[in-house]
C-alpha cells in the first residue's frame, strides 16, 4: 500500500483522571466497559438512518479527553481513531503512537503542551498501521526526535506490503467503505468500532516520518529522557507489532493486539491472512509482564491485575475457539459458506463486552482463517469449474419463473425485512443483466435497511457507501 493512499480518501479498578473533556459533550464514559455488562444507553440520534441499540453509546464513550495513567504517563483518547500515548521524561517527553491525521495530532499535541512544554525526544511506533504513524511529524516539529519501529519489514516498516499492487484501487475504494471516510455524522457513520466517528480527517497519512531506529527481532532496552522501557516484539495484528513495557509504573502499550471489541481478524478493506495462533499466543506474552495498566491503541485503558489478566485470557480464548471450530469443521469436510455461518463464539464470551463484534466480526474470522490456512477452494468438487454469474443467473432466474416472478419474491422478501435475501435475488439480476437499472435503485435501499440493523462498524459502513455508489451509478445512468 503506497504512503500517500490514505491522503487521497478522504469500571474497572482504578478510576480515570480526566484532564480534558473536549470540544464535544463533557459528559464522559467512565471507566465503563472492560469487565462490566454492558454500554449505558445514550438518547436516540436523530438523523437519516437510524442504528444498533450498542452503537448509540459509542459517541458518549469516544468523549475526548486526556486520561492520566501515571503520574507521567497520559493518553488522548476521543480525538482520532487511535490513542497518543506521552510519558514525561527528565528532559523532553515520548510519544507513543501518533493517529492517521495530522490535523487530530494538532489537536493532542496542543493539550499535551498544557501538561508540559518539554520537547519531544523520542517517538515510538507500535506498528505500521496508518492510523497509529501519519501525525508523527507533527510531533517532531523542529525537535528532530528519534522515531522507532521495529525491523520486522526490511522494505520500509512504516509501509504495509502489498503482494499485489495492481489492486490499490480496489483496496482505496474498500478502506473508504470499511471506514465510512465520507459518511455524515451522526446518522450514518456513529464511530468505526473501535474509535470516534467524527473525527478531523484533514492530512490524513500525511505526517509519515522514516524510522531513524529499528527494534530487532530479540527487542531492546532502552534509557529514554531518563525513563526505562523494554521494547518487545509481540506480533498480533500485525507481524511488525512491537509492545512497550514501562516497569516502573507497570504500564504496557500494547498496540492493537487489544481493543475493547471482538480482534479485527480479518479487514474487509483486503488483508493478507493475520496470524491467529501467533496473535493468540501473544495474549499469554502479554499477561508474562504482569502489569496494572494496559493501554491499547484503540478504545479506553484497562486498571487492575485481575482486570487485564481477565481480559487478555478472553481475547486469547476467543482467537483459538474460532482457529479450533473452524479447524475441526474443515477437518469433517465443511465449506468455508457453512463454516461461517455455524461457527460462533460460547455464550460466555459472546456476551463479554470486550468482544462484541464492534470492529471484528466472528464471520469475517472464520472465513479468514479458512482461506489463510487452505486457500480459496472450499473442498466441494462443484465449486472446481462453476459456472460464470451471468450464466448461472440467467439460469436461476428461468427456474424461478422469470423476471417477474423475481420481482414478486423480492417485494416479499423486501416486505419481510430478510434483506440478505432480497440482495441475492437482486444480484441474480444485476448479473443476468435484466432490469439493471431498477434492480440497482433497489439494492441500494435494501443496503440502508440491512446497515440499521448491523453491530459491526466496518459492515454498516460499507452497506450505506455501496448504497451511495449505486445511487450515483443509477442517477448518471439517468442522466
């Protein structure tokens, strides 16, 4: 993925000290969440689209604010998809993590300047991902701090290896669905699962800076502005994800390999296959450290031991429950279509709030790990040579009785809410090329009627852009 890619889209232990709340409400979140039942409920949205109960809690969570760790250590939470993280030294401050705008860094660095104007010596990267490296240079300003990342990527570590170039395009248009880069807020983009929804996106990816210094493999310790740090390789999310353990204060920044919703397994914009055993066995890493803060790159910090313990053996459970059931149903023969739909998480980790499927989704991982493990063919001898879409809807379409029969079973289907149905019938058209143009109108709305009823951030917001693509596509067909 090249850099300028982003540019061009557009209550738990311990109680949180809150700085700052933000340009938005004052009202905050709490420390709710890790190990409690659930999301309080917000009032209704008013807006175009209405949502998920879950997700009308989320604007209230992704409140700004700038929490206090330690008594060096604070996080800004609320003003970008991910967290900044700064610790005070002796003679100038670090940063860890630095958000996918340089605009929301602006927007840090100028409460991190009502703490302290010391400057900034060091800059810690916990992985490649866009939206913890584009607002270093903001950071940087004229200080010319070092930026370290790890070695994992020989190419460039600030750069996702593509094995494909060729597919940029489809992978922009993807990343902007997934993240709804475009949508209004608040009635048809809420937040992204993991992190506010309106957010600044101005210099997006546009503050990349080149590491100056890279972690090997076997890690480092480090002395930085007087404050010790142990630098660990903990793949997960990524291969190159490197976590930063503060034992002085017992705080780990542990990236992306934990967030406050079921793991991001699978990204629907297009990744290459994420290591589930390895992300798994780095949860149990990460419990080695023993610490009493988990700071995350995404959503609120956890406090407390048992806290962490709790939900780190969680997350560990969840990943090898899905690498286990899909094993176990690839092992008896099953699809990777049956896998999807019959594996689910137990009841007892379902419901943890920690993992709902804000961000990732059991599906998406189930299909993930099929294809990862055992490539695209689902062992089935008719999937070998299948027909093209067009001929196979044309035929399914004589079977139904025709077009009009189509229709009737559409408008039913459409009647009785099962919009998964309706969008397959209207596909069926869509390839078979008849009634194009109307079969298009009405994909899009059952698009925005299947998004209201959706949990997962990344699903709701590619229903309601590709409903918006269609209209476009309808309207110029029109024009």
């Amino acid at each position: 993925m090249p850099a300028n890619m982003l540019a061009r889209l557009m209550n738990n232990a311990r109680p949180t000290r809150s700085i700052l709340a933000g340009p938005r409400s004052n009202k905050t979140f709490g420390r709710h969440g890790i190990g409690n039942a659930g999301c309080p409920e917000s009032s209704r949205r008013q807006g175009i689209l209405t949502m998920h109960s879950e997700l009308k809690a989320h604007p209230d969570y992704f409140t700004r604010e700038i929490i206090q760790l330690a008594d060096n250590v604070y996080m800004a939470f609320g003003f970008a998809a991910s967290n900044v993280y700064m610790i005070v030294g002796d003679d100038g401050v670090i940063i860890i993590d630095t958000t996918e705008t340089t605009a929301a860094a602006t927007n840090i660095l100028a409460e991190f300047r009502k703490i302290t104007d010391l400057p900034v010596k060091t800059i810690i990267l916990t992985h490649s991902h866009r939206d913890h490296v584009s607002g270093a240079s903001v950071f940087a300003g004229d200080d010319k701090p070092d930026v370290i990342t790890s070695d994992r990527d020989s190419n460039d570590p600030l750069i996702d290896k593509m094995q494909h170039p060729r597919a940029i395009k489809a992978m922009q248009a993807r990343t902007k669905r997934q993240f709804g880069i475009g949508l209004s807020y608040p009635d048809e983009i809420i937040g992204i699962g993991v992190g506010p929804g309106d957010r600044p996106l101005q210099g997006m990816g546009a503050g990349i800076l080149p590491a100056t210094r890279l972690i090997p493999e076997q890690g480092a310790d480090l002395t930085l502005s007087g404050i010790d740090l142990q630098l660990v390789m903990a793949p997960g999310e990524t291969p190159d994800h490197m976590v930063v353990w503060y034992a002085d204060k017992k705080v780990l920044f542990c990236g992306d390999n934990f967030y406050r919703s079921f793991p991001n397994l699978y990204a629907i914009r297009g990744t290459i296959y994420r290591e589930f055993d390895v992300w798994a066995d780095t949860m149990d890493q990460l419990m080695e450290f023993a610490p009493e803060v988990l700071a995350p790159g995404h959503t609120k910090p956890v406090f407390g031991l048992d806290a962490i313990r709790a939900v780190l053996t969680d997350y560990r459970d969840a990943i090898r429950h899905i690498v286990n059931e899909t094993r176990n149903g690839m092992d008896a023969g099953l699809t990777i279509d049956q896998l999807a739909h019959s594996v689910t998480l137990p009841p007892e980790l379902a419901e943890k709030p920690h993992l709902r499927e804000y961000y990732g989704r059991v599906a998406f991982a189930v299909r993930a790990y099929f294809v990862g493990t055992m490539g695209w063919f689902d062992g089935n001898p008719t999937s070998l040579n299948p027909l093209s879409p067009a001929d196979e809807a044309g035929r399914m379409i004589r079977l139904a009785g025709g077009t009009g029969a189509m229709w009737r079973e559409i408008d039913e289907a459409r009647a009785n809410g099962e919009h998964q149905w309706a969008l397959q019938l209207l596909d069926r058209l869509i390839h078979a090329g008849e009634d194009v143009a109307r079969a298009q109108k009405a994909k899009a709305a059952v698009l925005i009627n299947h998004a209201v009823d959706q949990i997962n951030c990344p699903t709701r917001h590619y229903y309601i852009q590709c409903a918006k693509e269609l209209e476009q596509q309808v309207g110029d067909q029109d024009a």
